[in-house]
C-alpha cells in the first residue's frame, strides 16, 4: 500500500464508508479506487478534485503528504486561499 493508499483508507474507516459508498458519490469507479488504495494507481489532481468537491473539509495536504489533521476546520479554510494553475499559451 502506498502512502496516500493508507491515508484514503484511513479516510473511509473516518467516514464509516467503503470504496463503494465513495464511488456513488464522485462518480470514480470502485476498482480505481481499490487501485489508489492498494497502490496500483497514482492518484491524479482530477481523482483530487473530485474527492475535495465531496468531502470539502478534508485535508489535502494530509492526504497526499500526511502532514497536519485529516479534516480542515470552518474556521481555517476561510483562511485558505485556492491556488490555480497557471495558464500557458
């Protein structure tokens, strides 16, 4: 399992939910999901997005990199600024 494997597992155990709750609701399929958790597939910044648009008050910073708590308090995220990628021509 690799590191964010453990850490989107840790999730659905928070969140008393499975691969497959979390499919119906992002629209990811369940064996992708399955692959990013056993460490099979690489989650991507699309996979990111879509898990951030559901579960708004989660950490990415603690998901891809284990650092701080695994929920963004109210509070805090109206202190964080979105950062967009840049446009290239």
């Amino acid at each position: 399992m690799s590191e964010i494997g453990i850490r989107l597992d840790q999730l659905l155990k928070m969140l008393k939910t499975n691969t497959l709750r979390v499919s119906k609701d992002t629209g990811l399929s369940q064996s992708f999901l399955s692959q990013i958790i056993n460490g099979k597939k690489d989650i991507s910044r699309n996979v990111m997005e879509v898990i951030a648009k559901k579960y708004p008050n989660l950490s990415l910073n603690w998901l891809l990199l284990g650092v701080g708590e695994p929920f963004v308090t109210s509070s805090l995220k109206a202190h964080l600024v979105e950062v967009k990628e840049p446009d290239f021509y």
